[in-house]
C-alpha cells in the first residue's frame, strides 16, 4: 500500500522510523510527513478503502493487483432497516479496522447511521455508498472524543452502505468493542423525483435547474 500510494521513498522512511522503537503510530507519522505531507490516520483511512477494495470488489482504482486479492470479508451483514448490534461483533485491536456491510433495501427516504465505540479507543469512522452499478463514495462519519458520532445519507441510488470502523490506538491496548445501528427516515430530507439543467439566456454560461420532490422534511430551500 505505501508503494503504490506514496512511493518507494515512503516505504523506506517508514522502516527507518520504524527501527527507531518509536510507537507504530508516531512512527509511521514521521515517515508519511516526510514523505509527502500526509498523516499516519489519513494513510490508515485510505488503506481501509483500498482493502475493501480488492478481490470481486476491484474498481482498477487502487491496488494494482487488487483482482488477484481474495474479496474482503466483513465484521457483520445485515439486510433491511432497521438494524443494530450492540457490542455484538468482533472486538477491534489497536492499530485495527472492522467493515460492516448494511444492505439498506430501500429506495426512497434516507437513513441515519449511528455508531458508539468503546471510549478506551481512538475511533474513526467512515461510510462507504455503493450504488447500484457498483461505484463508490466515501462519507466521513464525525466521532467525537467519547467515541459516538452519527450521520444521515439519502437513499436514492444506494444498493449498499458499509460502515467502516478504525481503532487507531497506536500504544498496544486491548482490543476495543463498538456498537452501531441503521435506521430508517423515511422522509430525510426529501425525496427528488426529477432534475433537469439547460443552458440560461442570461448571463452568458449561466444554467437554469429545475427539478421536482414529491416530498421533504423540515426543508428552508434549495440552494
């Protein structure tokens, strides 16, 4: 992964830093700063993506070799909303990660996902949309320092959500537990039937857009 995202030069930094004893995270901190300006958990979010990535999941993206990768495997899989676990999955080790994949079968509306990690940890976490052709958008999920954070996402052209989970305790502590749940809002924030854009006469290279919902929740306007 550091190859094939930063270069040769951030692989070998980082086994400098590396030899020096240094805790893993400070560690390889150093090394990616040094190397282009990036840091440890940015490179940890990115190499989470890129191992969900792999396998029948490849997008020719990421890893060059990705195709030849088994396809990743997740914490939990679930079907429908609403959906929970509680403390229920695998717990996750320091400098660790965890994929659990919601399949929301739903269409319209929206969902909140909420997840809670063990406050022991240093959580991070994101949510990846995977529409029905198989592309993918990454969403960042605010986690606060007790370890809660929460976000809401449309529904319109999501086939599948996986939460992705981080515990980036880089000082060898237990493994940490979390809890998450999925549910419904059936009119968040509301739900966009037609879009259209077209050329407007006026100023020069001005668009005019146009579009229809057939319903919206707590909406000021349109901006």
């Amino acid at each position: 992964f550091l190859d094939e995202a930063y270069g040769l030069t951030a692989v070998g930094l980082a086994a400098q830093e590396l030899a020096t004893g240094a805790p893993t995270g400070a560690a390889l901190d150093r090394a990616l700063k040094r190397a282009c300006g990036e840091s440890f958990s940015g490179a940890f979010r990115d190499f989470q993506l890129w191992s969900i990535l792999r396998g029948s999941r490849d997008d020719g993206h990421h890893f060059s070799f990705g195709e030849r990768l088994a396809s990743p495997s997740f914490a939990g899989i679930t079907e429908g909303l609403p959906a929970l676990s509680v403390q229920a999955d695998p717990a996750v080790a320091p400098l660790g990660a965890a994929e659990i994949l919601l399949k929301p079968l739903e269409t319209l509306g929206g969902a909140t996902v909420r997840f809670e990690g063990d406050p022991a940890g240093l959580w991070d976490a994101d949510l990846l949309l995977v529409d029905p052709a198989g592309r993918v958008r990454r969403l960042g999920i605010p986690v606060s320092a007790e370890g809660r954070g929460e976000v809401s996402i449309p529904l319109q052209r999501v086939a599948e959500v996986v939460l992705l989970v981080r515990n980036g305790d880089s000082e060898g502590g237990a493994p940490r537990r979390y809890t998450w749940s999925a549910s419904r809002e059936p009119r968040f924030p509301c739900e966009v039937v037609s879009l259209e854009v077209h050329p407007a006469d006026a100023p020069p290279g001005a668009l005019l857009i146009s579009g229809e919902t057939v319903s919206e929740q707590a909406v000021a306007g349109f901006n």
